[in-house]
C-alpha cells in the first residue's frame, strides 16, 4: 500500500485526477490517498492557496500527483506550482515526450525528455513593481554598480543562475541518461547574450559532462534549438535548460508529440516527487469532462516507474499505447478534427484503459 498525496487542482484538474485515480487504482498497485486541495478556491477560503499541510503531506508521503492550478496573471497570489516548487526544493522538472503510434502530431519517432531546472532563473520570483522602493533601489544600485541606466518607470524581475543548481540538474540528466542507456545530453541557453548567468550554465554543464565521456554532450543556442527541433527531433535526445527556457521548450516538444494533452512530467527533489502534467487548468473546459487525462495519467506511469512498479508502469503505458493507436477512444485533441462527434470524454477515456488493463 503506497500513501500518496493526492491535489485535485482546479479548472479542469479535478476531473482530470479524479479520472486518473481510477486508472491508478486498476492497476491492481494500492493506494492510500491523502487528498489535499490548493489553489484558488483555497484562497479564498483558507487565505493561503497553498497550506502548510499540503506541503505537510508531501513531506510525509514523500510522493505527491497533481491536477493544474490557474496562476492569476499579473496581481493575485504567486504561483502554487512555482511555490511547492521551490518549497521542497524540487529542482528536477523531467518531462518526457515520446510518439505513441495514432498520435495526432506532424512527426514520427519523437523521443526527447526534457530537464527543466525548476527552482531558479527568472522564476525566483524576485521581482520589484514599477515605481517600488525595491525598482527604485536595484535602478539605483545598477546605475552605481555599472553606469548604467534602467529607465525609472521599469518593472524588474532578477534572473539568477548559480553553480549548485546548474551541477545538480546537469548531473540529473546526465545520470538519467545513464540509467536509461540514453545517449546524448543537450545543454540549452543563451550565452552569448547572458553572459554570466547563461554563461554559467554552460561552464558548469561542460565541467559536468567531463564526469560522463560515455554519453555524448553538445550545447545549443535557445533560439538555434527551437528551430532544430521544429526541422529535425530526431536529432536530440535528453536537452537540459535552465527554468524559463525549460517551460517554453517543453510546450514546443509537447506540440512535437500531439500537444499538451499527453504531455507527462515529475518534479523531483533528493527526498521528494510531485508528478503533474505539463498542461495547465484549461480554465475554459472546466465541468465539460472533455478534456484529455493522458498528461496526468503518463505522469501516473512515471510516478509508478519512480515507486518500483515497473510491471504495472509497463502494463499501464501498453494499455494507454494500444487506446492511442485504436483511436476511437480518445478525446476531442487526439481525434482527425476538435469537433468530431465520436471523441470520448475525460471519463469515458479512462474507463476505456481500465477495461484495457483488465
Ligand atoms: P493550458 O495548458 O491550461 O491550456 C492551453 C491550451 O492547451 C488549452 O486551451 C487547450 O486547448 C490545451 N490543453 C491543455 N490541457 C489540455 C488537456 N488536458 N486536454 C486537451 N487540451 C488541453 O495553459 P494556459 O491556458 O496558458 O493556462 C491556464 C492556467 O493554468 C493558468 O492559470 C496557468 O498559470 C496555469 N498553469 C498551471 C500549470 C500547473 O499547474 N503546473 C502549468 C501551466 C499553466
């Protein structure tokens, strides 16, 4: 019996978890849920969109699955998916895309995984609003440091890459490659501009690559790279980015396998890991039970690989393949067209695999 913490999320993440809860179970692996609720609904009624005892139960539990939760752009809380994040350090955003064979998607054979680093560069949420007293000191500060003028009615958010978190997600991914017979490590930024952040970590990630000569290492320019992988995937296999170019290249290989709908992922620290997929809320779906679980449910298969349960992980990854190829049970983003009479529901898909596994 594995206890596993269990947040539902909001917009479409309650329908989504609740239909993959249900295909965890038919696995025949048990479970014990610790369901804990975050996000909007929470602020408002707690204050807090993410309580000390979500963060209480993952501590616990030590593993953790997740529906979406809606940031508010602009004012509102802070990101309850950054927060968590950085709150148990989980420094390691893995997210795997890979074709499965019926797959809606422009390209065959896709099969990269990403590792985001999850804790630092311009998601540290360090961050001065225009006409702040902190604008005003860094605009203050920059211009003492270097004679440089940030104009005075700046917003500013700080981007700072160290040596500790670039070795340690250089190391991740080199070790995954290892473990999983993996080639290539592909190390992205954008040095020739930032200088001393991006800079960094391309230093650190060719010092580490030093540590594994059996597994090639290269370096791509961010913008070079999402071109390349637009014209050719086949090329690349694991890439490693920092935070902010990590999200955007992991919606990009996400359309490159058939979109966000099936794109899995965990986030990982030494002690924890919160699985969740790279989607977010889809707000506007929210109660249609129409969107695709696939994303959740992938990340179910990573989550039971990460538990030990390679048997059920397998069985659960064919049962999901052979739905895919069929194509009749899937849900509108995987049909030839969106609005196809024939596209299943977020619950009718996952009743369809549980029928597979049996
Ligand atoms: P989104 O991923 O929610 O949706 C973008 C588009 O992708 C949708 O319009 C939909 O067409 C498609 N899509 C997403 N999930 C799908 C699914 N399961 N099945 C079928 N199609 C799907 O991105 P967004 O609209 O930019 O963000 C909505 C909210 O989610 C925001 O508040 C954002 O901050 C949040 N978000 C949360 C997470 C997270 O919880 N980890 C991640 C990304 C975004």
């Amino acid at each position: 019996m594995y206890k596993v913490t269990l947040i539902p999320g909001d917009g479409t993440g309650p329908e989504i978890t609740e239909a993959s809860r249900r295909v965890f179970e038919a696995t025949g692996v048990k479970f014990e849920w610790d369901v804990q609720n975050a996000g909007e609904d929470v602020y408002n009624q707690e204050g807090n969109p993410l309580p000390d005892r979500v963060i209480d139960s993952i501590k616990r539990n030590k593993v953790a699955i997740k529906g979406p939760i809606t940031t508010p752009v602009g004012t509102g809380f802070r990101s309850v998916n950054v927060t968590l994040r950085q709150t148990l350090d989980l420094y390691s955003c893995v997210r795997p895309c890979k074709t499965y064979t019926g797959a809606k998607t422009r390209y065959d054979n896709i099969d990269l995984v990403i590792f985001r680093e999850n804790t630092e560069d311009l998601y540290a949420g360090i961050e001065y609003e225009k006409d702040s007293e902190g604008a005003k000191g860094v605009i203050d500060l920059v211009q003492k440091l270097s004679g440089r003028e940030i104009r005075q009615d700046s917003g500013i958010s700080i981007k700072p890459i160290s040596v500790f978190g670039t070795e340690r997600i250089v190391r991740a991914a080199f070790e995954y490659a290892r473990k999983n017979k993996r080639k290539k490590v592909t190390s992205v930024h954008k040095a020739n501009i930032m200088k001393f952040s991006d800079g960094l970590f391309l230093e650190v990630s060719r010092e580490v690559a030093k540590d594994y000569p059996d597994i090639e290492f290269e370096d791509r320019i961010v913008d070079n790279m999402c071109m390349q992988l637009v014209q050719k995937p086949e090329l690349y296999d694991i890439l490693v980015l920092p935070n902010l170019y990590g999200d955007i290249v992991s919606d990009l290989a996400a359309g490159l396998i058939g979109g966000l709908g099936l794109a899995p992922g965990a986030n990982i620290s030494s002690e924890y890991a919160v699985f969740e997929a790279t989607h977010g809320s889809a707000p506007k779906y929210k109660g249609l039970n129409k969107v695709n679980p696939l994303g959740v449910i992938l990340s179910g298969v990573m989550m039971l690989r990460h538990l030990g349960e390679i048997e059920a992980a397998d069985r659960l990854d064919n049962a999901i393949a052979a739905i895919i190829k069929e194509g009749k049970d899937v849900t509108y983003d995987m049909k030839p067209t969106p609005d196809d009479p024939t596209a299943a529901t977020t619950s009718g898909m996952a009743d369809a695999i549980i029928a597979r596994l049996k």
